[in-house]
C-alpha cells in the first residue's frame, strides 16, 4: 500500500479528516541558502498582514517561522521572491500541491 493510501486509511479509521500539507518557511530558505533571514522573511509576511491561520500560520514549534500551504505559498510570493529564487518557490509549490492532490484523492 502506498503513502497516500495508508495516509487515507489512517483518516478512515480514526474518523479524522486528512490533514492540509504544510511547509515551513524556514525549509523553503535553507533549501535556497538562506536560512539565516527566516526571521526577516517571517516579519515581513507578518507586517503585510498576510498571517490568516489557514493559509498561513505560525509555526508555534519554531517561532518566528511560518507554515505555508500552496496557497499561502501563492499569498506570500512577492516577499518570498525577495530570499528565495523562482525555480526553488516553484518546486515547493507543486510539492504542496501533490501534497493536496493525494489528500483529495
């Protein structure tokens, strides 16, 4: 049985419900090199008010970092292009949304 289905399974038998993928924001900057400007990063999001607690929520284990979903990803592009380059944002976006897809499945 693959990940998807066991995930799927799982859900079934604790009559849970799937949950959204996540990623940090502080992932997405070490995977391009900088890391060390979570805090920056995460403090901008904040100010422009983009924090929804859906989309984009804080990542109470790590703070000051963020978690994303594909579509906070979308929300916070514009200040995340400024760590972070294009082809990194675009592999975590269609990460997330194969994350999203299985969940739907």
């Amino acid at each position: 049985m693959n990940k998807a289905n066991e995930k799927i399974m799982t859900a079934i038998k604790q009559r849970g419900d799937l949950c959204i993928p996540f990623l940090t924001v502080g992932k997405i900057l070490e995977t391009a090199g900088m890391g060390a400007w979570t805090g920056l990063c995460c403090d901008r999001i904040a100010d422009a008010g983009l924090i929804d607690g859906t989309d984009v929520c804080i990542n109470f284990l790590n703070i000051p970092d963020l978690e994303v979903t594909a579509e906070g990803l979308r929300k916070c592009r514009e200040i995340l292009e400024c760590y972070a380059p294009q082809d990194i944002l675009k592999d975590a976006h269609k990460i997330l949304c194969l994350g999203e897809s299985e969940r739907l499945r």
